[in-house]
C-alpha cells in the first residue's frame, strides 16, 4: 500500500511517503514560514525525488485535527484538492494520534501536548499494547502469545483518553492517576514545562528532538493501519476537527452579544 502523508497541524510542515511499511521520503521544516508557502513545494520535491507518480497512491493521509485552524485548513484544502483531482480517498488519522505514533513501541503513558493557548493544550492519553494490529478502532488489539511475541510483534495503539483541548493542569493529574512513568511530546511541552513539572507526581521524561513534533511518516504509518481497517473518507467527505472555535468565531459571538446585550 502507498500512502501519501500531509500533516500541517502546527508549526511543523511536514510530508512524507510510505510504500509498504518503507519509509521511502520524509520532508519536514520547523522554520516559521506559513504553510500556504512550503506546503505544495515540498510536495513537488518529495514527488520528484522519488520519481513518484501521483496516480499510483493509494490514499492521502491527513493530519485531521484538532491543531492550528489556518494550518488545518490549509492541509485539509490540499489533501482534498490532490483526493478528487486523483479519485483517491483520505484517510484522517487524529493529530494527537499521529503525534503519538512517533513513540510507538514505547512501554511509557504517551502523553502528546500542542500549545492550544488561552492556557490550554491539546492533548490524549496513550499507550502501545503488543499484539498485532487490526480492528475496527485505533483502541482494539489482540492478545499476544504467551512467550511475549517475537520477530514481527506489533504493537496497537490504545486510546486512553480521547484528544481534547484543557488546561495543563487537568491532563498531568490524569497522567498522576494512572501512576505509570510518562513521556511528554509536543509543542506546548516547552511552553507549560514549568506548570507539568509543578503537578506531575509520577516519573516522566520529555522526548528527544527528533521525535517531539508532528512528522508525516507517522501519520502515514497510522494512516495505512487505518487504512487496511478500512477506514477511509472520500475527499468530498473529510472535514477538519477543530475542538474548539476559532477566535475569530469567539470574537463575533461576543460582538453579536454586545450588540444584542446578551
């Protein structure tokens, strides 16, 4: 299976193609640059260096939300452009989800952070369970054998909690609840570091740079597990998840109360 990967959920621009579990391109910049300007050209590079020809996927991968809402809109608007020119389905593999693919295998809580402001993140709980993957949700696995696996093991990936926009506060102590050592990943970990450090009563550790932010060969990893689960989107069908309004929604309402004196 061929999966083309977009994740532009945050400040990190990435794209990435997976062929057959081979990672065979990866492109990705943290550079503060908008996504409407590295988007489509990193596209066209990773096309040409790999010699790839569109038409052969067979699915586009998306970074579905929740996340920056420009930069949501902006994947999501590429993802269904290159869906319907091709006649190829989506597959919305959840930010927080794909985030904490990058982990996979670890036998810590995961513990995915995106900088959500109004001092509050976007955030999941997760852990990888050994047994092979396949079911209808991200949260099913099957049992391993009894000798623990062996060469080919896999792992599933299980929701523990469901990503969700709260304040740091709320999701550490959910963390202290499970009494299990963590992993902290994400863009908002070095924005509330102090804050996670204050309230987490469990061991923890942060993870390393080159695994800290959205990558696109997660998502197309994730992508092609759910893929092979059949589930799949048209591009006609695939809408953003947001979680929350954006300020410029927020910012109308409260006009349109003052207006009204509501």
């Amino acid at each position: 299976m061929k999966i083309l990967a977009i994740d532009t959920s945050g400040l990190v621009a990435s794209v990435a193609l997976v062929e057959d579990d081979v990672l065979r391109a990866e492109f990705t910049t943290n550079d503060k640059k908008t996504h409407s300007q590295t988007l489509l050209p990193m596209l066209d590079q990773l096309r040409q260096m790999t010699s790839l020809e569109l038409d052969t996927v067979d699915a586009i991968a998306i970074a579905a939300g929740p996340g920056s809402f420009t930069g949501l809109r902006i994947g999501s608007a590429t993802a269904k452009g290159l869906g319907l020119a091709l006649g190829k389905p989506l597959v919305e593999v959840p930010t927080l989800e794909g985030l904490a693919y990058n982990l996979y295998g670890s036998d810590r809580l995961v513990c995915p952070m995106m900088d959500a402001r109004r001092n509050q993140v976007y955030t999941g709980l997760y852990e990888f369970v050994p047994g092979e993957r396949g079911g209808e949700d991200s949260a099913h696995v099957r049992n391993c054998p009894e000798d623990g696996g062996g060469p080919g093991m896999s792992f599933g990936l299980h929701v523990l909690r469901d990503q969700c926009a709260v304040d740091v506060k709320e999701i550490v102590e959910a963390c202290n609840s499970l009494d299990r050592e963590v992993i902290f990943l994400g863009d908002g970990v070095p924005v509330y570091l102090e804050q996670i450090r204050e309230y987490c009563k469990v061991p923890c550790c942060l993870a390393p740079a080159h695994l800290s932010r959205q990558r696109a060969a997660s998502v197309a990893a994730l992508g092609a597990v759910y893929a092979a689960e059949g589930r799949l989107v048209s591009a006609g069908e695939h809408r953003p998840i947001y979680l929350r309004k954006s300020q410029a929604e927020r910012e109308r309402e409260e006009a349109d109360g003052r207006h009204t004196g509501t």
